[in-house]
C-alpha cells in the first residue's frame, strides 16, 4: 500500500516534469507572517529575483505563497496587493492566531497538491533564501527532505545563543532525534509533505515529527543574517513554550523522571527519619526543627514540579482528544 502511494506520487511527478520541460520542477514557498508589514516588501522583491535565478539556473517554476497568521497590521493588505501585480504570488489568511507551526502546516495543505516540492522560510529571511537553488538541485539529485542549518549564531544576543545550545541539549538528552542549528527552513517533496501532513497531532513540533518520516535526507548550510526590519516575534515566553512543547511531543523521559526523582526522596526521607530517631532518643528534638522545615519545603516543591509536569502531558491529552481544527482560512487570493 505504502509502496502504491509512493509510486503514485512518483508519477505524478514524473509527468508534471515531462509537461513542462525534461528537468522543470515545481515549486512553493511557503512563508508564514505575523504583523511583518516592515519585512514584507524587501522580502518580496528578494523572493521575487530568487524565483528569476531558480528559472535561469535550474529550470525551476516557483511561485509564492504568504501566510497571513492572524496579523493585526497591514500585513495581509500588503500580500493582496503582492498578488495582485504578481502572477506568482499566491496568499492565505487565517481567520486567527494559529501560531507558526500551524501556520507552516496551512501552508503546506494548500499547496501540496500543486506542486513538486515546497520549502519554508520565515517572512525575515534571516535564513539565507539563496540556499533554496542548492535544495533544488538535490531534490533533482533524488533527495526528499533537505534541512538548512545554521553554521553559527553571530547574530543573536548570547542569551539567545546560550538558551538556543541548552534547547537542543534538552531535546537530545529527551531522547528526541532533532538536526541542530535547524529550525523551520526546510525544503521537502510532495511526497515527504503528504506523509508529514498524514500525522494527526494536534501538538505539532515540526522540526522533530519530519525527523521521523524517513526519507531521503540532504542538508545544506548557511551564515544567518541579522533581522533587516521589525521585531522577532519569538519572545522568551514563547521560546520557553516553544522548548516545552517539543520535549513533552516527543519524550516521555520527564514522566520517568519524576519516577526516579521519588525514589530519591524515599532514600531522603528513610535518612532524616534515622536522623531524627538519633536525635530524639539523645534528647536533641528542638534542633530537628530546621531538618523538618527544609525537608517539607523541599519535598513539597518536588511534588509541585510532578505534578505540573503530569499536567503538562495531560492537557495535551486532552487538546488530542478534542480534535479541533488546527486553523481556520478566512480568504485566499490566488490559490
């Protein structure tokens, strides 16, 4: 059956290819906005020469297409406007807030069908867009998914640069199979699209669920480049809930650990019992005061962090349960 889908997509591919040329290849960019009026027309004429160089050097037809996530500027105003002196500009707008990840997912739905390949990039282009030609060429080398990595993080601030080490520490000591440096600019296949979007989590973390699709794999890399306009909308709160998000998605290690964490305050526990039996049978009861006060104020915390961490994994239980829509489209233009 597997084996079916994918000779199927293969095909698919193979005459989209033998319509427009021996070697075309069809290709979306999938750019996701939230309040990026400052970013959007510098981004669009980069895009735009992008899709000029991919013609001329790879025989590539790109087209465009801008996420609008809910934004409260003049965000989406700006996008109509894009499609409409622009053929290959296509966009989409939601009719909230949906956060990125489900704003690269929207993306991926609309146009999965209407291309070979799509590539996601950030509305910024703090990722080098110029890679995109080299994620072509491997794609028409045989390649599936092709990772961008950052070769280093000059850029950002060191607390940045440090919590951004620790994250990808964390994930790996979680046991979760992430590429480093690589956050959401990636290039992937009809068919390694389709699978991804195959999965029915609700709690996405893309970066570690296009880990497990198995395909084919490439990587380029790149130099990131400062923000040219506007703010990061990536503040600490969201990168810290961002950081649980992908830990508590894909490892059940904190769960083992609070496991682990009770047998060592049973130990503790076993040890300042003894200790206090010693002291109240030498006569010493009144300095067992500070050993009792430090123990309750230090299991109680304990039991406090457990009981957050289960209800971590509980409520996205329970947003799985629900099965809400990840989104929902307000208007499109061009698609």
């Amino acid at each position: 059956m597997v084996t079916t889908l994918q000779n199927k997509d293969n095909m698919n591919i193979a005459s989209r290819r033998n319509v427009e040329g021996s070697d075309a290849l069809t290709l979306y960019i999938v750019v996701p906005c939230y309040n990026e009026q400052e970013v959007l027309p510098e981004t669009i004429d980069r895009l735009q020469i992008l899709c000029s160089q991919l013609a001329a050097e790879t025989g590539t037809n790109t087209r465009i297409l801008f996420v609008d996530d809910g934004s409260r500027d003049a965000t989406w105003s700006m996008i109509v406007s894009a499609c409409d002196e622009n053929e290959n500009i296509s966009g989409l707008k939601l009719a909230h807030n949906a956060g990125h990840q489900n704003a690269l997912w929207a993306g991926m739905e609309a146009v999965v069908d209407k291309c070979d390949a799509v590539v996601t990039i950030d509305a910024d282009l703090q990722d080098d867009e110029k890679t995109i030609i080299d994620m072509v060429k491997m794609v028409k080398e045989g390649k599936d998914i092709i990772y961008g990595i950052r070769k280093e993080r000059k850029t950002d601030t060191p607390f940045k640069r440090l919590t951004a080490q620790y994250f990808y520490q964390l994930m790996r000591m979680a046991g979760s199979d992430i590429v480093y440096n690589h956050a959401d600019f990636r290039m992937m296949t009809q068919r390694a699209v389709k699978a991804l979007l195959s999965m029915p989590e609700r709690n996405m973390f893309l970066r570690g669920m296009v880990r497990t699709l198995g395909f084919n794999e490439g990587r380029v890399y790149y130099d990131r480049t400062a923000r040219f306009a506007g703010e990061s909308k990536y503040p600490l709160r969201k990168m810290i809930g961002f950081a649980i998000d992908g830990i508590t998605s894909f490892s059940i290690v904190p769960l083992r650990l609070i496991t682990l964490s009770g047998f060592i305050f049973t130990i503790v526990a076993v040890l300042i019992i003894i200790y206090s039996v010693e002291e109240h049978v030498r006569g010493n009861t009144l300095p067992g005061w500070t050993s009792l006060a430090v123990s309750i104020w230090f299991v109680g915390g304990a039991l406090l962090i457990a009981i957050g961490v289960l209800g971590t994994y509980m409520g996205k239980i329970y947003q799985e349960t629900k099965r809400r829509p990840r989104y929902f489209t307000d208007e499109t233009v061009n698609l």
